[in-house]
C-alpha cells in the first residue's frame, strides 16, 4: 500500500485530518495513524521500533528514523491505517 496516497490521489494533511488520522510530526517527514482502521497487524513496530514503539507515548517519533525509512516501513501497512506526508521533497 502507498502510504502518501489514498485512492491512487496524494495525501495532505487536511484530507488526512479530516479522515480521522492523528499527526506526528518531524523534521523531514509527518506521520499520521488512524486506531479506527489498524489492524494491529505490527509491521510499524517490527519494521523500526525506534520509530513506532506501543508503550511509549507518543508512540510514533518520526525523528528517530530517516525520512527514506519511515516512509518505507508505512508503505508496509496493510490497512492504510498508517500515512505520511514528506516535507523534504
């Protein structure tokens, strides 16, 4: 799953927020989660627990990744419960 895009269209943040994801916001890159549709499936956690850690609050600190990788890990989502948006493109 693309993780800028929702039905083929890039992401933004408006659509995002207005599609109930929550932002997390970094330097190069902002990530965005939606509870509503993840499956708990983990791929974000296996994929860069520096990034995504479930007992940490915030959980997801895209600044503890680069950009490339974070992006790379969200592509993995199964349910596009996971999106980013790159600000360093």
């Amino acid at each position: 799953m693309e993780g800028n895009k929702i039905g083929g269209q890039a992401t933004t943040e408006e659509s995002l927020l207005a599609q109930g994801y929550r932002k997390y916001t970094g330097k190069d890159i902002d990530i965005y989660y939606n509870k509503d549709i993840c499956a708990h499936v983990g791929n974000c956690v296996r994929g860069n627990g520096a990034v995504f850690e479930v007992g940490r609050k915030p959980w997801i600190l895209p600044d503890n990744g680069d950009a490339a990788d974070d992006a790379r890990v969200i592509n993995t989502c199964p349910t596009g419960a996971l999106k980013f948006v790159r600000k360093d493109q």
